[in-house]
C-alpha cells in the first residue's frame, strides 16, 4: 500500500484534479493507496493574512470572498449536474460561515493567539480535502473524507505542535483497519491536542501527515504529488540549467530540504527514514516523469555533489570578546537561550581562538536575537569581558550536500576557487563533521551568480557558460563570432564550454541579451535594438549583470577601451584582447594590468597581441615557466611587412605590392602604422616586457624603411601619391639584395635587454630566408633550445587567424 500526497499546485485548479483522479485510478488497480491533501496554492498564506488583518481591525470581506469563490467556482465545473453539487457547495457554505465567524471575533478582540490562528488555517486543508474527496466519489465511490485532526494527535503547542507519535500510530492503524474498503482522503497539516482543539503540524505540516500516516501503516511508499520533476540540484528559477535529481539518500535530502530545497521538508521525512519508507517526489503537470526517489540505500554517484542549496534571505549575529577565550559555557547560554525563545539557528561558526562565535539565523529574528543576548550577557557587556554583539542583514546560504563528498578531497578547494574567481566574498563558513554538507554565508545580491557559478563547477556534464562580452564589429569580432557559432557544438562535445553573447558595441551602438544574443543574427539584433554606445555604460552593464564566468573581449584597434582595463579585472571579469596598444604603452600601465588580474583571480589573454594566431606569447611563457633562460629572439611579426617583401620582386612596384596588402586586409587602416615599424615595435615591447624586461618604447630602436616623404604624408591617399614618388629608392634596395643573392627582411631582436627593428639582407643559411606569404617567424635561443632554436611560424596577418587566436584565448579563459 502507498500514500499518496498531493501538493496545493496539484489541488489548485481544475486540470491538476483531473490529473489527480487519473493518477488515483492507475493506483487502485493494485491497492488501494492513503490520500492525503493540502490547501489550494497560496490559500495557506492568504488565510494568514485574513488573521493577521481582522486582528488589526482591517477590512477583509472582499479577500474572503476571493477565496471562497475560488473554491466554489472549482466545485461547479466538476460537479456541474451532479446530484454533489448542492451538497458540496452547501459544505463549502458552512466552512466560510464559520470562518467568517471566526475572524469577526478577532476582529472584536482585535487580537489574534496561535490557538485561533491555526483554527483559521485549517480551513484552507478541510474545504480543499472535502471538495476534492466528493468530486472523486465520481468516479470512485468508497472515497471518503477524513478529518486528520481525529487521527492525528499531539501536545499544545499551536503553530507547530509535537505529535504523540504512539497514540497517533494507533488511531491510524485502527481507523485504517476500520475502513479498508473506503478510498481514504485525509487532511494534511491539521491534528488536535488532548482536549481535541486543533492544531497544526508547522511548516511542510502535509508531508509530515503522510509520514505519520506511512509509517503507522508500514507503506511499500510515500508519494510526494508537486509541480515540479523532483529536488533539483539547484533552485530552477535561479539556475537555469538545474536539472532533477533521480535518487537522493535520506541524508542528503534532509540537508538539501534544511538549506532552502522546498519540495519537501525535513520532519516530513523522520518517521519515513526511521521506517525506511521510500519517499518519491513527483510532478502533477509531468506524471510520466518518474521523479526523484529518496530512499535509505542508493547508487554511488558520479558527481562528488548531489545538489546545491540555499536560504535567499538570513542575518548573521556576531558575538565576541577577549573574555570568551578559555571560557568553559558561553556557547552553552547563548544557544539554550535562542532555544528558549523559539529563534532557529540556521548555522553556527567558531574562531578557533574561541574569540567569537557568529550564527545565522532568520532575518525577522534578528534583532529580537540582539537583544536577548545583550540582556543573558548584560554584566559580561558592563565589564567589557564581550562586545556589543552586531548584526549583518541581506545575506544568503549557499550549501553544497553529497554523501561523496566524505572523504574526497578538493571539494571544498573547488567551491572556494569558483566563488573566488568570480569575485564572491564569502562572510562565514560552516563544514560538518559527517563532511555532507559545506555552507558559506555570501551576499544576497550575489546569491544568483554564486548558485550559477557554482552548479558550472561540479556539474561538469552540464557544460560550461561563458559569458562574452565584445567590443567591436570589425573583421576580427565578424570572423570570430561565426567562428563560435560553427564550432557551438564542438565546443560543448570537446571543451565542456558553452559561449553566450551576452554584449556587443562598436563606435556607434549597443546591444544587450540577459538569454544571450543569438550568434546567427547578432549584427541585425545590434541595428535594430541597439542604443547609443557608451563604452562606461557598457562596463557598467557588464557589472550589473553580475554573471558568472565573464570574459571581455576587446577586438578594437582604439585606445578608448583600455582606460576601463583595471575596472574591468575589479570585476572580477577576464579580458581577452588582440588590441595592442594597452600593452604597449607605459610598463607602469602594462604591469598594472598582469598585478590587478592576478589580485583579482581572473585571466588577462593576449595572444593576438604579437603573432594573431600562432601560439607565441604562450610558447614564451611556457619556456619561462619550465625554468628555461631566454638568451636571443629574433622575429618577423609583421605579416603585413613579410607579405610585401616576399611579393616585391620582379617588376612589381612597391606602391601596387603594399596597395595588395591593403586590399586583402592585412594592413592596419593606415599602412604607414606596419611600414614605419611601429605595429613591429609594439610586438616586440610586448614580447621583451613578458621576457622580464620593464622596457618603454623609446628604449626600441627602430630603423624606418619609408622615406621622410612618405612618413609624413598628411593622409593615406597622399601616402600613396608620395610611395609612388619614391618608387626608385625601393627599387634600389630590392636589387642591391637580388645581387647578392639575398632576401630583405625586417626582423626584431631581443638580446641583453635590448630591442632592434631593422631591414636586413639575409641569405640561404638564414631560417628567416624561406618565409613566403604573410607568414610570421619567430626563434627562441635558449639554455635548451642553444644550437638549435625553437621556431614557431605561420601566418601573421588576418581576421581569420587573428579571429582563431581570441577564439583559442576565450576557450583558454573557459579551461579554468
């Protein structure tokens, strides 16, 4: 035999009964199940209300008759034509008379004790029990409606009363026995006390009905009827991606319903555990779903979590003082007092020095916590042996349960580097001893990103999201945004990384998606609902989002952007960028970027900066990483100047070889930006500065290949006109090298902490001879690398490649 208990959702509209009854009829073909009900959706709470205003002497008539209407209008389209009909309404007419009796002597009075109060709630489980049991005795006709206040009895503690557990076992059994044949629809929440006046079982009161009603009665199951698919590893309106969990131990459930999980609560799950009585948890709008089982043996899971919980809104109390340290019964006297006052704890930490203790406890709690304490340790405040205990509000739990978690180590090192990397302080931390269940205290306000940043951290099969935030439309950010929408897929199967846009600006406007900019149609999305770009507005948009896992990805060529650098890393979001110019100015401003990054635990990419898409930065890095010494780099890292030097021979101009250039989009917009060496340049600073060596540019030396003429061009057109001009002292240096035999080059060195920029004439025995297209070339002589020098080339110039190199980077950016 089972139990059955249905949810308020699941008695709370027409469809849903209907559901109800199907379920009901699949179930008594085996056995007849125990039927047990709470209230409609929101009828609990509204009751309340109802309490609480006729006691301040308020109007109330027109929320009373909501309610009642709610349920008759319910009642009238089930039974439309039935001979129940005039019975169930007239039932239903004497419940609200009586409850409007009730509240007109509140009102009276104008006061309202917990006796009267659950006297008035339990008018919610009786009118949604009674009409649900008549309208099933349609189609079943041993239904019978059950009043479990003459089952189910406890002390006088109204609002959340003791069961009696052994004489409520008894009623039960003899009722049962009793009544066999009957289809039985029982009350939840409501019992009596030993006078028979009502009380009521607390907060989840129903699902602890059907425990005592499954456990007295030794059921194969207890079935838990909701409208959601089971406990989910985190709050679904909150993590999107939360998924249902298909079978907890007894355990784990009790600390994910402790912390926050509300489809079940942890009482209602005491006298099933003790029996070890399977509870399933299933969804009314979805009954094919088989739910989530929670059960005394299960499965070893994959996953080292089995959920993540929460309490959205809780205060903290701390409570210190020198005279607390060595001191043998402080704690004991401030919890026994809370006890004593009814004041829950929700969690509790202790220096180890014993200097302080801070407890979280519910936030309407708090103050009336303050002040108990400050009276229990009125002469120890006097004497200055403690101080004024303080109170923080708008905080939040965050608690991550699994029975894996025992003895693994690195959960809690992976909690603390997802929260820390995206910049979520935690103010207090609680670890039990069974090592289930690890708890921190963080702000309210960051509440939504950690629950996401977390869930990414240890459900891995979940994939990854990295939110991108872009500025810029130009070649590179067009190129790189198909390159994300081609390799979406690859990217999930290969790299466990999702990548939305969430952001996108060029000069002009902005645009924003809390779902995410579609990939396909983000340049329509941007005309259409862009508004005026502001790139501080943009950085303040970014922030306010306040997602996990952000990267910016700057793929300008202006300097605007850098100046929001720094704010941007306080943020605690990464910055992958292919604009060189940060880099390249002021040392004071380049190391400013690498220390405020590695303060604040995010990534600072820059491949892009010096060879698009080879892996040069990174190859540096590595080298240095290992141990190794750089001794000489010697480099050609201007695509742009490799692709007019390998195409300038024969009777190619030079004019028409660098207009090539352009054209095929491997120039800056202004060409004189590669062709005077300053593109060069900032690469190599770039490269010196990541060396170790704290170099400006003015310490580059730089050997120009253009003439005056073309240097000082007011514009480009006029560049041209002057690059014509001097067409013969090209000519001069191209065969002055085809006589000997050799191939002009403009490399860079770095040797000794010095850099150089120079166009030279190499021959054969040269690794730089052979160089063809926009490919660029770089050697590292190293301890290791001495007789033979690491080379890494490629092409150099691109939105293609350099669109690859910012895609590689953003990934790099996913892999932590």
């Amino acid at each position: 035999m089972k139990v059955l208990k249905f949810g308020g959702t699941t008695v709370g509209s027409v469809s849903n009964i209907l559901t109800l009854l199907e379920t009901l009829a699949e179930e008594s073909k085996k056995e007849k199940p125990v039927v047990v009900l709470s209230a409609m959706s929101g009828v609990t709470d509204a009751l309340a209300s109802l309490a609480d205003a006729a006691a301040a002497g308020l109007h109330y008539a027109d929320q009373i008759s909501e309610l009642e209407h709610r349920h008759t209008a319910v009642a009238k389209e089930l039974l439309i034509g039935q001979q129940l009909e005039e019975i169930v309404l007239a039932q239903l007419d004497v419940y609200f008379d009586e409850l409007r009796r009730l509240l007109q002597h509140i009102q009276s009075l104008r006061e309202v004790t917990p006796k009267t109060r659950d006297l008035v709630l339990s008018y919610g489980e009786r009118c949604a029990t009674y009409l649900v049991s008549k309208v099933a005795e349609l189609h079943f006709s041993e239904a019978l409606f059950v009043d479990a206040s003459t089952l189910i009895k406890t002390d006088s503690s109204f609002g959340h009363a003791r069961v009696n557990t052994e004489l409520t076992s008894q009623l039960i059994r003899t009722y049962y026995q009793e009544n066999k044949q009957h289809l039985l629809f029982v009350t939840g929440f409501i019992a009596s006390d030993d006078h028979g006046q009502l009380t009521t079982l607390g907060r989840g009161g129903s699902d602890y009905t059907a425990a005592l009603l499954g456990s007295a009665l030794n059921c194969s199951e207890i079935q838990i009827w909701t409208d959601v698919n089971g406990m989910m590893t985190a709050d679904p309106k909150m993590v999107k991606k939360a998924i249902p969990l298909t079978e907890l131990s007894y355990t784990e459930a009790m600390e994910l319903s402790y912390f926050g999980a509300r489809v079940i609560y942890p009482p209602s799950m005491t006298p099933a555990f003790l029996k070890k009585i399977p509870i399933v948890i299933r969804n009314i709008t979805n009954p094919a779903f088989l739910g989530t089982v929670i059960q005394h043996d299960t499965l070893k899971s994959s996953s080292n979590i089995k959920g993540i919980s929460s309490v959205n809104d809780t205060s903290i109390i701390n409570l210190q003082g020198s005279g607390m340290v060595g001191k043998a019964g402080y704690s004991g006297r401030l919890f026994s007092l809370l006890s004593r006052e009814q004041i829950n704890v929700i969690l509790i930490t202790q220096a180890s020095s014993e200097h302080s203790i801070t407890f979280a406890v519910n936030p309407a709690d708090a103050v009336k916590a303050k002040q108990l304490i400050e009276q229990e340790f009125e002469l120890e405040l006097q004497a200055e042996k403690l101080e004024a205990p303080t109170i923080e509000q708008d905080l939040s739990v965050l608690a991550i349960v699994g029975e894996n978690m025992k003895e693994t180590p690195g959960i809690s090192g992976k909690l603390f580097h997802a929260l820390g990397r995206n910049g979520i302080n935690v103010r207090a931390i609680a670890q039990g001893s069974s090592e289930y269940n690890i708890s921190v205290i963080i702000l309210k306000e960051e509440l939504r990103k950690a629950l996401n940043t977390v869930h990414d951290a240890f459900f891995t099969e979940l994939k990854k999201t990295l939110h991108v935030f872009c500025l810029g439309t130009g070649n590179i950010s067009t190129t790189l945004i198909r390159q994300l929408q081609e390799h979406h897929t690859y990217l999930q199967q290969h790299n466990g990384i999702q990548v939305k846009l969430m952001g996108i600006s060029n000069s002009r406007k902005m645009v924003f998606d809390a779902d995410g900019i579609p990939l396909e149609s983000w340049q329509q999305v941007l005309e259409t609902n862009g508004e005026p770009a502001d790139l501080q507005e943009f950085v303040n948009r970014m922030q306010q989002m306040n997602l996990q896992n952000c990267v910016l990805a700057d793929n300008t060529a202006s300097p605007a952007p850098i100046s929001f650098y720094e704010e941007v890393f306080r943020s605690n979001i990464s910055i992958v960028t292919c604009n060189k110019i940060g880099n390249s100015s002021e040392y004071q401003q380049y190391k400013s970027f690498k220390d405020t990054a590695l303060l604040h635990g995010v990534d600072f990419y820059y491949e892009t900066n010096v060879g698009a898409g080879l892996p040069i930065v990174r190859t540096l890095k590595d080298l240095m990483l290992s141990g190794d010494r750089v001794l000489r780099i010697e480099a050609i890292l201007s695509g742009t100047i490799s692709f007019i030097f390998n195409n300038f021979k024969g009777n190619a101009s030079f004019h028409d070889v660098v207009k090539l250039a352009q054209e095929k989009g491997f120039t800056e917009p202004d060409p004189r930006d590669d062709l005077s060496g300053l593109d060069f340049m900032r690469k190599m600073l770039i490269l010196a500065r990541d060396a170790g060596y704290p170099l400006e540019a003015s310490d580059v030396q730089i050997e120009n290949i253009l003439p005056p003429s073309c240097l000082k061009a007011a514009n480009v057109p006029e560049f041209y006109t002057e690059l014509q001009a001097a067409e013969a002292y090209f000519v001069e240096m191209k065969e002055k090298a085809a006589k000997s035999g050799k191939a002009l080059r403009y490399i860079g060195s770095l040797e000794n902490g010095q850099v150089k920029i120079s166009l030279q004439m190499v021959d054969e025995s040269h690794p730089f001879y052979t160089l063809s297209g926009s490919d660029n070339i770089i050697s590292f002589t190293t301890d290791r690398y001495k007789e033979r020098p690491m080379v890494v080339k490629g092409p150099g110039a691109g939105a293609e490649v350099t669109a690859a190199g910012v895609f590689a980077d953003i990934v790099n950016v996913g892999s932590h």
